[in-house]
C-alpha cells in the first residue's frame, strides 16, 4: 500500500461538530415509530419499524441483502417516502419539519453517487453549500488531509481508485459537521489499511458525541466497536440489544473433543447429549449455554469414558457476532 497512510487520529478534532450535544444515555437523537413502506410493486420492504438510537451511541444494523436496512436509511434521510410511521431526527420530524432534521444527517451511501468530472475538492465544497453553511477552508483542508485525499485535491473523481472515491464520500458526508451519521457498508471495497484508518475517524467521532448508525457485512467490526446491535429481516426488527448482552443471551459456547480413533457414528450410549461429529471423525463436537450447560461438561467427559471413547484434548470456543446473526435471519 505504498503512498497510503493511517488517519491521524488526534487531528480528527477539528473535524468534529463543535455544536455536538453531549452524550446522554435518557435522549434519543434518532426516533422511530411503526415505520412502513410498501413500494408499487407490492413489495413491503418495511413493516411497521420501531426504534430508538440514543444521543452519541454506535448503532450496527445487521441484515441479509434486501432486509430493508438501505431502504430504512433512505427514508430517514429523505430519499425516500415512506407509507406510514413517522421519523424524527433530533426532535424533527422528516417531513413536517424536513430542513431542520436533514441539517442534523450525514450520509455514506453504499453506492457512489458522484460527478465523475468534478475535481475532489470542488465536490467537497459544493456539499458544504448545499446546507447553507459558509465556505470554511480550513475545515475542508483539515478533513481532506485526515482522510489522505489533500494530495488528490484537484484531481477529477474519475481518475481515482475506489477506495478513493468511498474516502471522498465520507469527506462530503462530514463537511457540513453533521451530528446524525449514517455509514452504510462504509468499508466495502477499501484495502486492510484504509479500512483501519476509517475505524480509527469512526471511534473518534463517536468519542466526541457524534450518533452514528453503521450497517455493514464484516460483522467483527460491528462486534468490536458497537454500543448496540439491531437485526433486520425481510422488513421487520426482530432484534434489538446492547452488543455484549446479545452474545451473552444467544451466544452458544462450543466444547470440541479430540478422540485418541476416529469414530464412524456417536455411540447410541450418547444419542442424548446431541453431539455431532467433526474433522472426519476424530472430535465430537457439543453446542451449549454458558450460563446453565457448564456444569454439565464434566457429567459428558464421565459419559464419553464410560463410552470407552479415549479422549486426547480439549478445545472450548464461544460464538461470534456472526454467527448469532447467521442463526437469527436463517430460514425457518
């Protein structure tokens, strides 16, 4: 990655909304209520959504492709219309009140719409006028730099790479200092490297009060940096909760025995303990909760030994983020 470097975190501040409200865990930034929308087709891509994001929070909204999660973002960003339901955005109301509520929103599509004929910084700026706001130089210098585009300033969009372009579309998600950011699928397509800079602006941001909604498909980082996780599918919110307390509530852990011979089948002895067999038959593998199955491993050893199976390890592992969510919008 010759040429490319990390964001410098500690100069992100001067990119960061100084009219930020400070976090406070009993306000919502972010309001939704039975949010519906049934397209001409037919096709109910939202069925009655209910949701609050809470004032400086990390939202990560998961879902398979076609869930409704674009679809949510749009409306609440007035790209779309919905059927029914109501929005409100720091108090604003989408539609009664569409001015005040799209002042307080930045968006990084997943798609990149831009003039490919405009140079980086002419794009950057125009954005910034869109809302109304005075030119502020140093603030787009500042942004430019922190997300390595102030050396392809004056380059046309056209000339650059995609992972270029994704920065520039976080630049001009920015420049008008929102306090609402909506980052859908931010670090698809951009290398290693650039995706660990953008987490780097991301955390800052969030550090300093910004609400941020984030949907995207590598799910470890969903795991790693949100303060709450919502899953969509097939238009409906089927489950909201705090990061860890998800894992701990339907997260499995996982006791894998190595067996000294390889075995053909379970044991009928063991039928009822629902073991499966892994690595072609050299480990039994056992699924259970944490909170009430633990105390059971020891009784399965016993019954393993009693089986006249000879053990040779053990290996325990607790699900991930991943495959929760794999568990939750799998097909009935």
């Amino acid at each position: 990655m010759i040429g490319l470097r990390l964001i410098d975190v500690a100069k992100v501040e001067r990119v960061i909304p100084n009219h930020v409200k400070t976090p406070d865990s009993n306000q919502h930034m972010l309001i939704i209520d039975r949010l519906g929308k049934t397209y001409a087709s037919g096709f109910q891509a939202l069925d009655e959504v209910s949701l609050k994001i809470r004032r400086g929070e990390l939202f990560a909204l998961l879902g398979p492709n076609g869930a409704g999660k674009t679809t949510l973002i749009s409306i609440i960003c007035g790209l779309v219309t919905p059927s029914s339901g109501q929005v409100t955005v720091d108090g604003h109301d989408i539609l009664g009140d569409f001015r005040q509520a799209r002042q307080r929103i930045g968006l990084v599509p997943q798609e990149l719409h831009i003039n490919v004929f405009e140079t980086v910084l002419d794009t950057v700026r125009f954005s910034r006028g869109l809302f109304g706001l005075a030119p502020d130089q140093a603030l787009i210098e500042s942004l430019l730099k922190d997300l390595s585009l102030w050396d392809k300033r004056k380059d046309p969009l056209m000339t650059l790479s995609g992972g270029m372009k994704r920065r520039v579309m976080i630049a001009k998600a920015l420049v008008h200092e929102p306090e609402l950011l909506f980052l859908d699928e931010p670090t698809a397509g951009v290398d290693v490297e650039l995706r660990r800079g953008m987490w780097e602006l991301i955390g800052r941001l969030r550090s300093s009060g910004v609400t941020i909604v984030l949907t995207t498909h590598y799910i470890e980082e969903a795991e790693q940096m949100a303060d709450r996780v919502g899953v969509i599918n097939r238009g409906k919110l089927i489950v909201v909760d705090e990061t860890q307390a998800l894992m701990s509530r339907l997260g499995k852990k996982q006791l894998l025995l190595h067996l000294a011979a390889p075995l053909d089948a379970v044991p009928e002895a063991l039928d009822a303990w629902g073991l499966e067999l892994a690595d072609e038959g050299h480990a039994l593998h056992y699924n259970f909760n944490p909170d009430d199955g633990s105390s059971r491993v020891p009784e399965l050893i016993r019954a393993v030994e009693a089986a006249e199976i000879e053990l040779t390890d053990l290996d325990t592992r607790k699900n991930s983020l991943e495959e929760i969510f794999v568990d939750l919008v799998r097909e009935p």
